[in-house]
C-alpha cells in the first residue's frame, strides 16, 4: 500500500499561550461568579442582619469562598504553566540552534558540497531516497550517489548509523555502533 510522502515543511503550531486561554476564560468566569456571590452575600447580610444568619446565607459564602479560592488556585496555576511554557519555549529554541551549529560543524568537518548537504539534512529528517529527489528536483540515482558520498564521509554506511552520529553526540554517551570502515 502506498504511503503518502512526509512533508518537509514544518508544520504550524499553536503559540503556547493559546493553550491557555480556555483555563484562562473559566478562571475568569469563576472570578465573576465569585464576585456575584460575594456582593449578594453581603447585601443578603445587610438586609437580614435583623433576622439573624440562616442556612441560605451560609451557602452564599461558602460557595463564595470556595469559588474564591479556586480563582486564586487556578490563577497561580496558570501562571506558574505561563512561566514553565515560556523556560520550555527558551530551551527548546536554544537546543534548535545548537543542533543546527552542530550539524553544520559536522558537514563543514566532512566537507560536504552543498548539494550533499542538502541531501544529508534530508536524510537526517527521515526522508527516504524518492522523497529526497522529489524535494530537491534531483534524479533518485543523483540522489543515491551523493548519499553515498555523505556516508563515506562522515564513516557511516546508512542513513540510520548518519542518524546516530547526532544521537550520540547530543547524548554524550560515547558508545557508537560499529562502522564497517576504520
């Protein structure tokens, strides 16, 4: 069965504040309906201050109170996520560039035309070989060739051991699988 072709265009993603604007607008409409209760649970006190505190009156503010408390919760939730989003949002653009610095540091090290640039990069992502030349205009034998070249110089013999030459740079760990050339 035939797949369809992955895309080499980022896909668009929601601002990560836009996630937010749903727990936003409740913890807004509880602070109105806090705000609702509390004003006629007053007024209520007011007016029957003179026949004394009753069970409805008691609801009120209970319910005034505890719509309170979940506006303050909800409010400090929403903000400390804001800030977590945001520290993600900052690591996760830092770790970008680093990767991007380092993938050019490596075809700069192997020496890789531009061309086989552009065809590592895609390899890197996950394209195969007709998704490659579909992208770049290229004939699927061009393609294959500079592939090949891009694996003999970065020592590697596939696409998944060029793979994991990031991998085990980004993870530090030291071990690499074993290549079939010195």
């Amino acid at each position: 069965m035939p797949t369809e072709p992955r895309s080499s265009a980022p896909r668009p993603k929601l601002p990560a504040a836009r996630m937010l604007v749903g727990p936003a607008a409740i913890v807004a409409l509880q602070g109105v309906a806090a705000v609702y209760f509390l004003v006629d649970g007053v007024d209520d006190m007011v007016v029957e201050a003179k026949r004394g505190f009753s069970i409805g009156m008691a609801m009120e503010c209970l319910v005034a109170i505890a719509l309170l408390g979940g506006v303050i919760m909800g409010s400090r939730h929403i903000r400390r996520i804001t800030g977590d989003l945001r520290r993600n949002e900052r690591a996760l653009a830092s770790a970008r560039g680093a990767l991007a610095d380092h993938i050019a540091l490596r075809f700069d090290e192997w020496d890789l035309t531009p061309g086989e640039s552009d065809v590592a990069l895609f390899a890197l992502k996950g394209c195969d070989v007709a998704e490659i030349a579909r992208l770049r205009g290229a004939a699927q034998g061009t393609v294959r060739s500079q592939l090949s070249q891009v694996y003999a110089k970065a020592g590697v013999t596939s696409q998944a051991m060029l793979v994991s030459l990031f991998f085990d740079d980004l993870l530090e760990t030291g071990t690499r699988l074993p290549t079939d050339q010195p």
